[in-house]
C-alpha cells in the first residue's frame, strides 16, 4: 500500500513570501488531517477535511493560511504571506473516513522562512 | 485543544535496558491513546494505541499501561534496541463523531546505547 505522499521535502523562502504544499492521501482514505510540527514539539492538527469538506479548521491562522482538498483527493496547504514563526515541518495524514485505523502520516515537508 | 504532558523529555538507556515514557492528559472524553515513533526526516509511525476499557495492552517489546482513574499513560520498551533510538509521542484523541483529531505530547528523545 502506498503511504502518504507530500511535497516538496524541503522549503526556504523569505518572510513576506508565499508557499504551497501538496498532499496525496493514501487511496480510499476519505479523512485528511494537515498538522504544523515545531522543531522540539508534537505536532499540532491545523485542519481536518472529510473527502472535500472541512471538519475543523479552528487552529488555522485563517489570516495567512488556506487550505483545500480538491475533489476529496489531493490536498493543498498554502500560506501567504509567511513568518518567521511559520518554520515548521507541516504533516500530512489520512485515514478512513470515521475510523482512526490506518490513519498514516507522510514525511512532511521542512519549511524554513528566513 | 487539551494538552498532554509527557515526560521524560529526553531518555538514555543501555541496549537490553527497559526504557520507560509517561503521559498524562486532562481531557475525560479523550477515548484512543497511540503512541508515535518518529525518526529524523520521516512522519510519526503508530507503535501501538490502546483505548480506556483495557489497562494493558501488549505488542512484542512495545507495552501500555492505562490508568483510567489517574488519567496516565506509559509506554514500556522491553530489552530496548540500538534500532528504538527516536523520538517518542503520545497522543490522544476523542473519537466523537469519527473525528480522531490527535493531540500530541511534546515528545520524549530516546537514545539506546550498546
């Protein structure tokens, strides 16, 4: 089975700027979770989809960060502009729909803003 | 989002030895406890999860106790590997309504020196 593909690996823009990273959920998964991971910290949840809909978005900073998942499937996270606060690596997961079984995460990608 | 304490933050152990994480949480409808392993540059990969109707639950070297009335959990690694040198999370979850939105403790550093 496939895991969780996301892209790209690594990010270095300057503060101001704007980025966009691209998530591929595992096929069948019908749940996607974006999480932002601080160096030293867990990761935090910034938003849930259900196929296209968002289920919670409650701890995006929706003043620089949007988020959609196109067609139930792909998902992209954008921010715009960034901070310097906004270095993180951002996670990918997924998981069946109502069920935490399976629920996988990608290898993130490494924002640095400098 | 209710935290989850985790402690200790950074463990050394010696190849053979009991390596040993605690967590604490707050939240009485958190219902699904995973435990995470992460290694540099990759995503959290589910070790093993219990949920409150069990005290214990045990998979190969990888062992959790549940204490309902403490609210605590811990993560028991048997005759510890030079291979279980990662970062360590615990996480909670309530799974009201299929959502499964993961928060995560700050991590524990496990070092298994020969």
């Amino acid at each position: 089975e496939a895991g969780v593909a996301q892209s790209p690996r690594y990010k270095i823009i300057e503060k101001r700027q704007s980025v966009a990273f691209w998530c591929n959920p595992i096929s069948g998964h019908a749940t996607l979770y974006w999480y932002q991971q601080i160096l030293g910290q867990g990761p935090k949840l910034l938003i849930q989809f259900q196929n296209n809909g968002v289920v919670d978005d409650s701890q995006l900073p929706k003043d620089r960060f949007s988020a959609e998942r196109l067609k139930g499937v792909d998902s992209t996270l954008k921010i715009q502009p960034a901070k310097l606060e906004d270095s993180a690596v951002y996670l990918c997961a997924s998981s069946l729909m109502g069920s935490g079984y399976g629920y996988t995460f990608g290898s993130g990608t490494r924002l640095t803003v400098v | 989002q209710q935290q989850v304490k985790q402690s200790p933050q950074s463990l050394i152990v010696q190849k053979g030895g009991i390596s040993i994480i605690n967590c604490a949480y707050e939240n009485t409808a958190f219902d699904y406890f995973p435990w995470y392993q992460q290694f540099p540059g990759k995503g959290p990969a589910l070790l093993i999860a219990i949920r409150p109707d069990v005290s214990e639950k045990k998979e190969g070297r990888f062992t959790i106790s549940f204490n309902k009335s403490a609210k605590q959990f811990s993560l028991h690694i048997m005759d510890s590997q030079p291979g279980d040198s990662a970062t360590y999370f615990c996480a909670a979850s309530s799974s009201g309504a299929g959502s499964y939105q993961l928060t995560f403790g700050k991590g524990t550093k496990l070092s298994v020196i020969p």
